[in-house]
C-alpha cells in the first residue's frame, strides 16, 4: 500500500531579526525623501510633527495586528483575521481589497528603482531596467525563504549606511557657519497649526508594509510570539526613522516650499553633500527599491498562496507550494509578470490606487480584534486594548482612505465591485460560506 503524498508546506526559516528586517525593507525607508517636499509644504514646514502623527495612528493597528496573530498563528493577514473573528464573506472580501495593494505595490516599486537606474545608466532602456528588477527579485523568491532573507539583510545593511551618511553630513551641514541651527521647529513650524500637520496624511503611506509581516507568520518559529513582537517593532522603528529623516531634512531646509516638491530631496541631497552623495543617495534608492520589491514579492505570494488553500483562488495554482524550493512559485512567477506591466505605466498611475487596499485592510483588522473581544468575552480581556485601542485604529484607517483622490477611490470601488462578483459565485449567490481553511 502506497503512503500518501504529504503536501509540501513554507519552510519555517525566520526568528524575529529576520521579521523585523523584513518589514523594514517593505517600507523603505529612504523614500521619505523622495515624498519630502510633498510632506513639508502640506504641514507647512512640520514634516516632523506629521510623522510623529503618523507614527501614533500606525501604531494602534500594529497593535491589532498583534493581537490577531497571536490568536491565528496562519498566513493571510488581514484576509485570515477578517475571516476568523468576523466571518468568512467578510473576510473574503477583506483579503480581496488588500490584494490590490498586494498584488501591485511590486510594480510600483520595481517601476521607482528601474527610473533611478535608467536615471543612473541612461544607455540601460528602462524596459529593460524594470525587466532586471523583476528577475532577479523573482528568482531570489522562488529559491527560497532563506536565500531571500540573506540577500535582505545584506541589502538593508548598506541602505542604513546611506541613512547614517545622510544623518551625519546634516548635523554637519545644520551646526555649520551656513546652517540654521537645532531647534524644534520640524516638530510644528513657524507657521504651523494642528489642522495643517493633520493634513499631511501622506505621511502615513510610508508605513504601508508593517502588516506584510504577519503574512510569514507560517514561515517563522514560535509565531505566536514573534509576530506580534515583530509587528510593533516595525512600526515603531519604521517611524523613528520616518522622524528622524524628516527632522534632519526640514532643519537642512526650513523652507517649507520647494521649486518642485517632487525632487526636493535631490535639492537637500545636494545642499549637505555635493555631487558625490548625489550618486549615492541614488543608488542608496536603487538598493532601498530593490529590497523593498523582494519583500513586496515575498508578501504578495504568500497571501495568494493562503487564499488559493482555501479555495477561494483555483487551488491548484495558488495554493501549490513546490516541493524542492518549498516556495509558491507559481504565485512568484505571476507577481512578476504583473511587474512587467510597469514598463507601460508611469509612477503617478501605478501609485493612484494601491493604498485603497491597504486602508480597508486595515480598518478590517481593526474591527477583527472588536469581534475577537466580543467573541470571548468571558476570557475578561481588556476592553481598552481590545475595544477603544482598535475603535481608534479604524477610525484613523477609514480618515485616511478619505484622503485618496478620485481615481484611487473610483479603481477601489471597481475593484471591490469584482470580488463582490467573484464572492456571490464561489458562495452560489452569497448561499453558503466561502471554503473554509483546516488550521
């Protein structure tokens, strides 16, 4: 009698440095400058002050975060949590508005590194420049979780030496006989008032990616302790670096209002270094993209992969780990290809619309941690942590959604008008629950 075939599973590779590199890499950090200029002239010269905001509101959802995956230690994020403490139509829908953000941040972010490459090496078309990002970044992926860590780690070593580099030549430039001096005016500016930091929600896109940590919950030892763990140190750390970028910067330029705010850092660039950390700060952002596209990568397949086990994808596409590289790498190869539509996008279009997904999804696991409460109630769990902490947490996801413009909401919408069409046929008109996953 023939022993039956033992599905292949994610290989648990990752402790909680690996997490946390990992979920710094997905931010990337170095593109706050790159969103500078847009960032001071709306807070009016508070770049600081609105991150610190920024900061706080991130903070109450990496606390939801938290709190889901330690009570459902399996891959999905806020599709799997939405799914367990709300329900599984719910939770459909919810893992549907987050793919778009999954699913196409990729793209966006090989598209940023391809034009500072082709910026750098104008002899290198920028086809071919986004078909460098997408291969390589592919591969690393489906050779396995710890050939992506390595590469990670190696490459988010040499961006932080970039961001100290950054940091030391604007002390020297801001304490020199031509700076302006320390002062705390980063933090609310001249002519600064609580509604104008307010405004700057920008802010807060830099933090999309904290999440995508919990999506390797299946990949990590002792999840249920790392993960939440990981979660908050990302977001935590993410916005010290987010301030402390931003406070450097805006002492380097006081001014809140730049030429052309879409390359005010390659003006501060200057301003402290010269030509030469000009060429590095570009290449600083080329390490900084391509780091982030592999984690982007790597997150993006493994939410497809949770989803295609549960059916609610065809399985035998999405759900298929191989059994060699003990990777999706179906999922892998299609992240990629959707990538290369980069080479026929531009920045602006591409970036329109990804963040729409990304607040449902946090306004989604928000309300999983309410449900949860409401659900075990008789576990005497603290109903400030479990209810006003994740209440607060929503209310800041749905205010930043709100801030989007017309054609993010207008694609959002269509967008979700597809799922609601896929849902009502795998369910046979909204009759029974989605495929449930065996945990």
């Amino acid at each position: 009698m023939e022993t039956p075939a033992v599905p292949a599973e994610l290989k648990r590779a990752l402790r909680t440095p690996s997490l946390v590199v990992f979920g710094l890499a997905y931010m990337a950090p170095l593109e706050l400058l790159a969103i500078f200029g847009v960032i001071s002239e709306n807070s009016l010269g508070a770049a600081a002050g609105a991150y610190l905001l920024a900061t706080f509101a991130m903070l109450l959802t990496a606390s939801s975060y938290g709190k889901m995956a330690r009570a459902y230690p399996v891959s999905g994020s806020a599709y799997t949590y939405a799914r367990k403490a709300i329900g599984p139509k719910v939770g459909f829908l919810s893992g549907w508005a987050i793919l778009l953000d999954y699913m196409f941040l990729p793209l966006v972010v090989w598209l940023i590194g391809a034009n500072y490459l082709h910026e750098a090496v104008p002899a290198l078309p920028l086809w071919a420049c986004v078909g460098l990002f997408v291969v390589i970044t592919s591969v690393l992926n489906i050779l396995g979780v710890k050939v992506a860590d390595r590469a990670n780690l190696i490459l988010m070593a040499l961006l932080f030496l970039i961001i100290i580099f950054f940091v030391i030549l604007s002390v020297g430039q801001i304490a020199g006989p031509e700076g302006n001096g320390f002062s705390l005016h980063p933090f609310y500016g001249e002519h600064t008032n609580f509604g104008a930091i307010s405004a700057a929600a920008i802010a807060a896109y830099s933090f999309l990616g904290f999440d995508a940590v919990t999506t390797l919950t299946e990949e990590t030892h002792e999840p249920q302790k790392r993960i939440p763990r990981a979660v908050m140190l990302v977001a935590a750390l993410g916005g010290v670096i987010f301030v402390g970028l931003a406070f450097f910067a805006q002492l380097v330029h006081p001014d809140p209002f730049f030429d052309n705010p879409d390359t005010a850092a390659v003006d501060v660039v200057a301003q402290i270094g010269g030509p030469l950390f000009g060429a590095i700060f570009i290449a600083g952002v080329i390490i900084g993209e391509f780091a982030s596209g592999l984690t982007c990568q790597w997150g993006a397949t493994r939410l497809l992969y949770a989803m295609g086990r549960d059916n609610v994808l065809p399985r035998r596409f999405f759900g298929q780990i191989d059994k060699k590289w003990q990777t999706p790498v179906f999922n892998t190869v299609l992240t990629g290809a959707v990538g290369l539509i980069g080479i026929f996008m531009s920045v602006e279009t591409s970036t329109s619309f990804i963040n729409f997904g990304a607040f449902i999804g946090f306004a989604m696991v928000n309300l999983s941690v309410i449900f949860y409460w409401r659900q075990h109630r008789g576990e005497h769990l603290n109903p400030v942590s479990y209810l006003v902490v994740p209440a607060l947490g929503a209310l800041v996801a749905v205010f930043l959604m709100t801030q989007l413009d017309g054609t993010a909401l207008l694609i959002g919408a269509i967008w979700l008008a597809v799922g609601v069409g896929i849902l009502a046929k795998i369910t046979r008109g909204f009759k029974v629950a989605p495929p449930e996953m065996a945990v």
